[in-house]
C-alpha cells in the first residue's frame, strides 16, 4: 500500500535527523509517494533526487485542492487530495495539518504527549 509522505515529515528521514526514527515507523515498509512539489519544498534543506519516493503531477489535483483552501495551505492539500485520491494515509509532523478540521484522509502522525 503507498503511503503519502509530506515535507516535514520526508526531511527529517533525509536529513536523518532525531526525529527520523519516528517518521521511519510511521513509513512502516511501504512505498512512498508525494506530489511533485515536494521538491521545491524540501530543497531548501536538502536535494531530495535520491529520495525513494514517487512524485505524482498536481496538475490533476487542483480542483480538489481548491476545496481545501479554507482549512489548510494550498502545499498541504496537494498532500491531502493526494492522499485521497490514492486511499492512503499521510504522514506528516506539521502541527498546522495535524489540527486542521474535516481533513478526508487518515493521518499518520507522531504520538507525542502534550504539555498544557
């Protein structure tokens, strides 16, 4: 089954930051895609041409993505119509998206204890 992997969550695994475990475990072993603007996301930390993940055009999605605009960024619903489309889950670390409403999609994301 793919998975739908996001910025945040792909550049901590590239960059193999400490919190790449946590993202490596939400991946689980299954195959990853992302829309082709992950690249330009990602480029400012790291050249992603290694990455092992598929890139899918947008230009299908925009439509979709529109819907989206009231809740999350026009980046994020790429992610998410994605996501949708494929019937797979995202993963992300972005709180913004993690505490968006009504997403259509299920979220793989860390479970982290709040403080608060």
């Amino acid at each position: 089954m793919p998975v739908v992997v996001d910025a945040s969550a792909l550049a901590e695994v590239v960059l193999r930051t400490e919190r790449a475990a946590v993202v490596e475990e939400l991946i689980e072993d299954e195959s990853l895609v992302a829309p082709d603007l992950i690249g330009a996301e990602v480029l400012s930390v790291e050249n992603l041409v290694g990455a092992p993940v598929r890139r899918m055009t947008t230009g299908p999605l925009v439509a979709a993505m529109w819907s989206l605009h009231a809740n999350v960024t026009p980046y994020d619903a790429s992610y998410v119509v994605l996501a949708r489309m494929l019937d797979a889950p995202l993963v992300t670390l972005d709180e913004r998206l993690i505490r968006a409403p009504g997403l259509p999609v299920v979220l793989r994301t860390p479970r982290v204890p709040r403080s608060g």
